[in-house]
C-alpha cells in the first residue's frame, strides 16, 4: 500500500477561524452503547476519521448495519445476533473493548478479543474486568480472547475504581444500565465524554446520575424498556486543544468554534500562564499571543487535571519558552516516544523516568519525523508551522486516527502544508 507524508514549510501562520469535530473518544463509545438500543439509532457530529470506520467493522461484525450520511451514522442493531469481536478489527483500535460492556448489558455474554491501538503504555483492563465481575460477571481468557459470561444474572453493585479509567467507567456503565438493582461506582472518570454517553444512554431509557462527577449512580432497567435514540455527539476537546497549541505557537489569533470552553479549563489556564490571551465564549475560544512563550510545569492527571492527550502539543510549546519546563506524565508511560522525534528538530529535551526537561530553544529546524501515535503526529506537524524550513511527517494513520481533515484545516489557517505520495518524495 503507498504511503502518504505531510509536506509542512514553516511559515509561523496559523490564525482564523476553525470548527472542531465531534469528540473521537466520545463517538466511539456512543457506538458501542448503540447495541443496547435494539433498532436504529441516530448519531449527529461524527467524525470522518479511521477509528470510526473501524468501529463501524466491529458493529457489522456483530450483525449491525451502519449507513453514514455526512457526519451522521444511522446504526440499526435490531440484528445483532454476535458475542464475538474479530481480532484483526480489536487488535487495531483499544477502544473496540467498549463493546464488551454493551453486549453484557445486552446478551449477559461477550467474547472481545483483547485491544490494541497506540503504542503509549501498557492500557491494562485490569480494572474494566474488576468492576465488570462485581456486577457478576464472570471471565476466562481462551488465546487472547476475553469470554465474559454471568452465571446468575447482572446485579448492581458499589464499586471504588482504583484509578479514575475511562474505559472502566464507561463498561462498566453500559453494562449496569441493565443489572438488577442500584449501581454506584466511586471514583469515577469524570471526562465529558462520559457525561455525553450518560445523556445517550438517559436517552435510551437507562438511568444514570452523577455522570461528569466522581460518583455515578445506575438504576437497572429491563433490557426491553431500552430504546433507540437521537444524539448528537459533543465537540473533541483534544482537537480544540491542538488548534489551540498551534494558535498560541504562531501568535495567532485563532478562534476555534464548536466547543465547550468548560471542557479545557486546565488547559487555558496553562495557556495563559505561558503568556497567551485566551477568550471564551458559550461555544468557542480564542488564543493570541503577542510576548514570547514562558515556560511553565505540567503533569497530566486524569479529568480535571491536565489531559494526556494534550501533553505532546504543549511540550512543543515548552520547547520554544524562554526558560526551563518540567512536564510529568502519569497516565501513559510511553508517551514521551514524541520527545526524540521532536529533539531531531532542535528540541532541548531531557528525559527522567515519568519525567521531561524541557530546555527552551532559539528555533526549530526542519526535519523528516515520524508519528509515533496519535497526538505526537498532530504535535510534529504544528511543530513544522513553525520550524525552519521543511518538514516531513511520516506515518500518518496515526493523526488519521483521530483528526478529520487535519491538513484542509490547518491549509485554511494559513499553513504551507500539503499531503503527498511518500513515492513522489523519491
């Protein structure tokens, strides 16, 4: 298959106007709640990115049909009639375990191969099986495949999650939906793409409190007062926050639209603490910046706290700040794989365990880099906006994982940028 590169010139321009897309992490696993609806569901704002294509394979797998119109999917899972996920579609995408709570919520029965996705950390589902089990679950692993089955029914339950996982939340939740009783789960992940799937779910006819929050609370319902349902899925924070990055690297001002400033609370605040103004409205923020960039210390932590997915963007920012940043990541311990590619560019970057040094530099030269997941290859790409010369960026279906149209955007922001065939580079 020919692969295609990111021809980046720097030219230090990125500002106007930008609409995110809906939120990859929250469209996936409203897809995946779409199995407990039985019929034809409705999702508005989904992006046109290869996870959810990939997504759409797993559904079809299943015996759903999944029919996309624009940025709508309509998904009808009135035959659904498979337990069992194909481990060449799970093995390609992490977020393919979501369907595990689901189809326990709807059948009391599951096979899902274990996942895969970016290589940025070990991802263990430790915690999705502990909370599963406490609602009577019951697991075995046959080559790689989890086989879930409960021997005496779901049941609610009160679970404290040791780490506030998304993932754990979310299963965890589409299976208590439909367990007998009252569900509690304490120290909950609090992101808002786990109040989007709630309000879907409420939607359906589930009842769930407290989503968005550290506590949430289910009350079960039977499967048959499940319906399908209409939603439109919330704008990407993680996209928001890179055009962001990119706004406050060039100076802008660059105003990105379709998102809750709510959202990226952390993230402003760091944004303006390296010397960016930044303007909210109901739907949209802006960032411009007319000083030099200030360092400034980050550690990622789960929602509220500064987001992992952002990290790599920033520490492009703290790699042209006027001093010395320290950035300490504790959700991945993979990703500062995105250091070394950027330090082929001129970055100063020491790394320390869980921890970056970030030394400010001059300028950044232009470079061939790789993606090395998902964000970092967003992150090279801005760092080619505005290093010296061209850049190239190689592997891009990791950004092609999570970023619609990543180059149009950017090119209608005023970048020098272009998506060619690796072979015309020869």
């Amino acid at each position: 298959m020919n692969q295609e590169v990111i021809i980046v010139r720097g030219n230090h321009t990125l500002k106007g106007d930008v609409r995110v897309s809906g939120a990859k992490n929250s469209a996936l696993k409203l897809m995946a709640a779409s199995i407990l609806g039985q019929g034809e569901t409705i999702l508005h704002n989904v992006p046109l990115i290869s996870d959810i294509e990939l997504m759409s394979e797993v559904l079809a797998r299943l015996g759903a049909t999944v029919v996309r119109e624009g940025h709508t999917l309509r998904i009808n899972t009135a035959d659904v009639d498979s337990c069992e996920t194909p481990y060449e579609l799970v093995s390609k995408m992490r977020a393919s375990i979501s369907v595990l709570g689901p189809l326990i919520g709807r059948f009391g029965e599951a096979r899902v191969a274990m996942p895969g996705g970016c290589q940025i950390g070990a991802r263990k589902i430790d915690m999705h099986l502990v909370g599963l089990e406490a609602l009577g679950v019951a697991f075995d692993v046959d080559h790689g495949v989890l086989a879930a089955t409960t021997p005496n029914g779901l049941r609610g339950t009160h679970v404290y999650l040791e780490f506030p996982s998304v993932g754990a939340t979310e299963n965890m939740l589409m299976a208590a939906v439909t367990a007998e009783g009252h569900t509690a789960i304490e120290n909950a992940a609090c992101e808002p793409e786990i109040e989007d799937l709630a309000n879907m779910l409420n939607a359906m006819g589930a009842r769930v409190a407290g989503a968005g929050t550290s506590l949430i609370e289910i009350e079960g319902v039977p499967l048959s007062t499940l319906h399908p349902c209409e939603h439109t899925t919330v704008g990407d924070r993680i996209e928001a926050g890179t055009f962001l990055a990119g706004g406050a690297l060039t100076g802008g001002p660059l105003t990105v639209h379709g998102i809750d400033p709510a959202f990226l609370r952390m993230a402003i605040m760091k944004l303006r603490a390296m010397g960016c103004d930044v303007e909210t409205g109901d739907d949209w923020i802006t960032v411009r910046r007319e000083g030099p960039l200030f360092s400034v210390d980050i550690q990622t932590l789960p929602h509220p706290g500064f987001p992992t997915d952002l990290q790599a963007q920033f520490m492009l920012l703290a790699a042209l700040a006027d001093d010395v940043s320290v950035i300490t990541e504790n959700v991945f311990e993979n990703r500062f794989m995105f250091a070394a590619e950027l330090m082929r560019m001129g970055a100063d970057v020491t790394l320390d365990d869980h921890h970056a040094i970030v030394r400010g530099v001059d300028h950044l030269e232009g470079a061939p880099v790789s993606s090395t997941d998902l964000r970092a290859g967003a992150a090279l790409v801005l760092a080619g906006i505005v290093a010296d010369g061209e850049t190239s960026v190689h592997h891009l279906e990791h950004i092609d994982r999570g970023y619609e149209d990543y180059v149009g955007k950017l090119a209608s922001l005023g970048a020098d940028i272009r998506r060619v065939s690796a072979d015309s580079l020869r």
